[in-house]
C-alpha cells in the first residue's frame, strides 16, 4: 500500500515510512507457487486443548471485559511462568499487565516512559517497529549497529558511547529478530552494568525466550539489580504458537506498571476474554507442545545454517528464535535486489536485511518457521539463483 500525504494527517505520521516487510508479502500474495520464508511466526497450530479452553469460555458466557490488567487467574500464572522459567518473581496484582500481543506492550511503555526528546537507545538490526514506536510516543530513537563480526551481538563500549543526559532507556530484543542472535548471561550483565551506572531502564522484548537452542535463557530482569529498572515484554504469540490470538504481557516494577495501566485503560481497555482463557491454558499445560516445537525448530534451523555456507551465503548460528540471516554480500546485489529477483525468478520470498536498520543491508532474514521439505525446497531454489546470476 503507497503512503500518501494529507493535510489532515499529522506531520509525524505523513512522514512515518510503511514497514518493509509488508511490500514483499504483497508482492508474494499475488503469485502462485511461492515458497515463504518471510512471516515471523510458527507454522504449528495452536494446540486443540488451548483452542478448546477458549470454545469453553465462550460456551460459558465469559464474553464480558476483564480487569484492564487482565484475568487475575492469568497474572497468576504468568507470574508462576515466570518464577518457574526464568527464575524472576513478579507482583500478579501489581506489576503484571496482560496486552494486546507484545507488540502493545512495546507501544504502551514508550508512551508511559517518555517526554518529548527523550532518547531511547535501539540496539539494531532489530524488529521494524521499535524505532516508529519510539517516535510516536515522542521520544528519539538512537540507533546502534550491532556487526556480522560479533555475531550480532552489541557491544557495550558501543551503548555507553551515545549515551547522553536525555538517554532513557536502551531497547533489546534477545533472542533477536531479525538475526536469531541470543545474548549470554555474561553479555546481559555488561549491558545491566551499564544500566546502573548511566541510571537507565531496559525495554526488554523477551517475546522469543522459550526458544532458545544452545543454551538456557537468561532473563535481563533476572540479573542482579535489573528487575527494579527492567520493563519486561513477551507473550503467547512464537513460543506457544499463538500469534493469531494477540496476547502478550508487560511485566515492571509497580510504580511504572500502574503508570502503564492508565495508558491501557485509555487505548485498550483489556485483551480479548477468550484469549485469555486460552492462555491459562496453554500456561498450565502447553509446556510440553513447546517442547516439541522447540526440538523441530532447532532441526530445521541446523539443516538451513549449513545449507546456506554450502551454497555460499555466510550466516552465523542463530541461538534462538526462528531465523537465519545469512550474508548476500558476495552476490553484488543489494539486499532490496536479492529479494525482489529471487522471489519474481525463482518464487521464495524472504525479508530484505535492511528493513531492519542499516546495519542489515548486505543480508536476508529467513524464517524457519515452515516445514524441512519447504525450506529444502527453497535452499534448492536459492542455489539455482545464486548459481544464475
């Protein structure tokens, strides 16, 4: 969809660019045959028993609001989930808030946490929405490239350098989307360091945190000291395979999560009642449906990272979430001309890098998140490509 400009329209939203993402997805949505290796989000069905519970809700009547926060019996479990997961405790009354898929949540701490001029430091390649979101609620984003030659990982002597008086809060995402990259306890702590020091918040998208391949996760708010300066986002969508449902969470400390709820209450009023219900369920009982999903996405991720330094685009081992990113750089072409070519000559839609920042041109996100005789199909398709132009 072209944006156009109108007078009745803000200036900042006259400016605000259209996600890249969508233009690919559009062009792929009219062709026949395309393999995709473009949406970020599971392949797998939610689960029947979690699907179930939310038939029951509605066979019980429950079509009523919920607490703006939420169904109690829900912070409750998210509270459990979160102790038992990820070894941090949270307040379900008062510092658990249910959303509107995290991507609200992202969305409602900017605009709780920010006056105008405010910079938020936003570690990229990184989801196409954090910047906009910074923007619309004011703030500046501030954007930090992490490199191919650290695996994607950022680098704290690179934070503290355009950390400035208006600094608010650094925006990390880890597991990461676009590049699969996940940060070690270790490198969390350097990050927290730095927090402390500077007297800054994390805005943690920890939406990806189940999936995680190599190592166990380490929550940021676990880290020593963190939680008190930690506004900590996830939810149902990638890890319980739930994205259609729209249910995230947004846990922080008390005196910014009820400052949070305002803002809530005024733009959502609460999340959807049934899937609500479902994600009671899927809580106490989906662990092992996770489980496996996790076992298959790891599987496919070791066939598509080999795959790739076999045809000779170099990508680095993702230690989580879904995708690979691997370079296009020794093909000679853009990463907007890689994607536009192979999708329209050989039919497999993946991402262009630099959607997501500078810092990702010169690569592809591909997700893995579609069945191993698709992505065979697409590597198989990608040689053909590569080997023709």
């Amino acid at each position: 969809m072209e944006s156009t400009k109108s007078k009745y329209v803000s200036k900042l939203v006259n400016e605000l660019k259209p996600s890249g993402i969508r233009r690919f997805f559009d062009l792929a949505a009219g062709m026949e045959g395309v393999i995709s290796l473009g949406v970020g989000e599971p392949d797998f069905v939610t689960p029947w028993h979690v699907r179930e519970s939310a038939i029951n809700s509605l066979e019980q009547g429950y079509t009523s609001y919920t607490p703006n926060a939420g169904l109690l019996e829900l912070r409750q479990e998210i509270a459990y989930y979160m102790k038992n997961q990820f070894n941090v405790e949270y307040s379900p009354k008062e510092e658990i808030i249910v959303t509107v898929g995290a991507s609200s949540a992202i969305d409602i701490a900017m605009r709780t946490i920010l006056d105008p001029g405010d910079e938020v430091i936003v570690v990229e390649p990184c989801f196409v929405a954090y910047v906009p979101m910074v923007e619309l609620a004011g703030g500046v984003a501030v954007q930090v490239q992490a490199s191919k030659e650290n695996d994607f990982k950022i680098q704290p002597d690179q934070l503290e350098a355009v950390i400035t008086d208006k600094t608010k809060a650094i925006m990390l995402c880890s597991p990461n989307n676009p590049t699969g990259t996940m940060l070690s306890k270790h490198e969390l702590e350097d990050i927290a360091n730095l927090a402390k020091k500077y007297d800054l918040l994390i805005i943690a998208d920890e939406i990806y945190a189940e999936l995680a391949y190599d190592e166990e996760y380490t929550s940021m708010a676990a880290i020593e000291g963190m939680k008190e300066r930690t506004i900590l986002v996830s939810g149902f969508s990638k890890g319980f395979a739930m994205t259609g449902w729209r249910l995230g969470f947004v846990c922080s400390p008390p005196e910014i999560s009820n400052a949070m709820l305002k803002v809530h209450q005024y733009a959502l009023m609460c999340a959807s009642t049934m899937a609500q219900y479902a994600a009671i369920e899927a809580l106490k009982n989906g662990r092992p449906e996770v489980d496996e999903m996790i076992k298959s996405y790891r599987r496919r991720r070791n066939y598509i990272v080999q795959s790739f330094n076999e045809i000779g685009l170099e990508c680095h081992n993702p230690g989580g979430a879904f995708y690979a990113f691997p370079s296009i750089k020794s093909t000679g072409l853009s990463s907007q001309e890689f994607a536009e070519q192979l999708l329209l000559k050989e039919g497999v839609a993946v991402v262009p890098g630099d959607v997501f920042g500078e810092s990702g041109e010169g690569h592809i996100r591909c997700s893995y998140a579609t069945s191993l005789e698709q992505l065979q199909e697409a590597i198989k398709r990608i040689k053909h490509f590569i080997e023709n132009l």
